[in-house]
C-alpha cells in the first residue's frame, strides 16, 4: 500500500519554481504515480527493496488550487507559491500590525496576502 509521508497534506504549499519531491513507503516492485491533472505534470517510479519510493515533480508556477494524486491518495486545496521557514522564539509570534510603524508598513505593502 503506498504512503506518503506526514508532510503530505491537504492544504499544503509546494515550493514554485524548483522540482518537487514527493516521497513515501510502499510495497517493493508498487508502482507510485503521483499526477497534478490541473498542472498537467505527471511521473512515475518503482517502490523500492527498502521499501521507500520517490518522485520528481517538474517546477511549476505559483496559481489556483489543485489536487495532488498518488495513486489512490488524494490530496485537496495545494497551492504552488513560496516556502518560508522562520525560526525563533516566543517573538516569532508578535504581528507586524502591533509593530511600530507596523500598520503604516502593510498599507505599503503591494502584496495584499501579507
């Protein structure tokens, strides 16, 4: 039975313009299909002896929606944009509208999603 692993989700974001790896476990020798139809990206690959499977998506634009596809997982509401890690601590927390200057800068912004 093919899975992916947990970063695998409904609602999730994938990276734009850079190849896309999805991976997971299954049956040695099970094929894995993993298809985007509202993209028109598709690949395939072989489970492996270890058990392990991956694919590589080609880079794709930022846009609408879509449903990622593997095998009979199905995966609603992913988008293709931009990833973004931050780390810290408890500050990481605090709104750019409480900033000083905060509310000023967002009406600035040109990006209304910020």
């Amino acid at each position: 039975m093919i899975q992916c692993v947990p970063i695998f989700t409904d609602h999730m974001v994938l990276q734009q313009g850079k190849n896309t790896a999805v991976f997971g476990t299954g049956s040695p020798g099970e094929t894995v299909t993993v298809s985007i139809s509202e993209r028109k990206l598709s690949a395939s690959a072989v489970v492996q002896p270890s058990g392990m499977w991956q694919v590589q998506l080609p880079p794709a634009t930022a846009g609408e929606t879509c449903t990622l596809r593997v095998n009979d997982l199905v995966f609603q509401d992913v988008v293709f944009g931009e990833v973004w890690l931050a780390g810290g601590q408890s500050n990481m927390e605090f709104m750019l509208k409480n900033a000083k200057g905060g509310a000023e800068e967002l009406k600035q912004c040109p990006e209304p999603s910020v």
